[in-house]
C-alpha cells in the first residue's frame, strides 16, 4: 500500500484521537467541578433546579432545594456548582452592589469620544443632522406633486393615440 491510499485513515483516526481527547477533559474538568463542592454552596441540576449543597457523601449529594425540602441526588446529575453572587442573584433576586465598583461605564459612549468642539456644539443644543426646515420640505412636496401630474398627463396622452400593430398598415 502506499502512503496516499493510508493518508485519509491516518487523517481519520487523528479526528477521532482528538475529539475523544477534548471529550475526556470536558468530563475530567466537570469531575473536578463535582468533586470540589462543599456544604452551603449552591449548584444547578441538570434539570435545572436550583438548591444549596447540605451534605456531600461518595455517590450522592443530599441538597436543601427550600424549607423543610431536602432532596437526594446523585452527584452526576449536578450540572453546574454556582459562585455566592451568581446563586443569590439567580434564587434571591439579589443583585450585586454597584457602588462597590471602582469604574462604571455610562450608557452610550459620547462621553468617552466627545471632543471639545461637539462638546460645545452639542451644549448649544443644535445639532445638524441633514433635515430639511419645513418651507423645503413643502417646495420638495409640491415639486414632486407637479412630476406627477406631468407624468400622468403624458401617459394619457400616449393612451389616446391609436396604436399600430406590427401586421396593420394605412393602406387599403
């Protein structure tokens, strides 16, 4: 055999090497994630529910889902272990403090790119952004009415006229 006839299976079985490799570290890393979870944090099921981790044994997980609801799972069905801010916010509705923050971006970026000649042009409160004044608008108006009629008329005009077919002809 030669080496152009094994090349696509060469080809082949590198993919295959390479999708199961990525595949073992996907389950490795959510092993991991698993195996790292401590009683009072908060995690995400893989059916979506959300609870707090009471207790973690070899197999199992036992989670506090509300008062007085504490539900068995295992622990491969646990999807995702939740960071405090995330959990409170997602379950409590409570949001992070903002104020602790050292930078707040604003809301658009003119802020960030004004320079001083907008800054002063825009403390003026007119801003040219290619409007026409009404008294254009209605010369544009009344122009465009008066191509019409034109038109229209021109149009009628051709209608009127008797029209020739390709077989007719004037003489009889």
């Amino acid at each position: 055999m030669s080496l152009v006839t094994l090349l696509p299976f060469i080809v082949l079985i590198g993919a295959m090497f390479l999708m199961t490799r990525s595949a073992k570290r996907k389950q490795q890393q959510a092993a991991d994630m698993r195996n790292h979870m401590q009683p009072g944090s908060g995690v995400r099921t893989i059916g979506g529910m959300y609870a707090t981790v009471k207790e973690v044994n070899e197999e199992t997980v036992l989670l506090d889902a509300g008062p007085g609801v504490e539900l068995l799972f295992a622990k491969n069905s646990i999807g995702a272990v939740l960071s405090d801010d995330e959990y409170n916010r997602i379950v409590h509705g409570v949001e992070h403090d903002l104020k602790s923050d050292a930078d707040i971006v604003p809301d658009d970026a003119s802020s960030l790119t004004e320079d001083d000649e907008s800054a002063a042009a825009a403390s003026e409160g007119k801003i040219d952004l290619g409007k026409q004044d009404a008294a254009e608008r209605g010369e544009d108006a009344i122009k465009a009415a008066e191509d019409k009629a034109d038109a229209a008329e021109a149009k009628a005009q051709a209608d009127e006229e008797p029209k020739k077919s390709e077989g007719d002809t004037d003489a009889k």
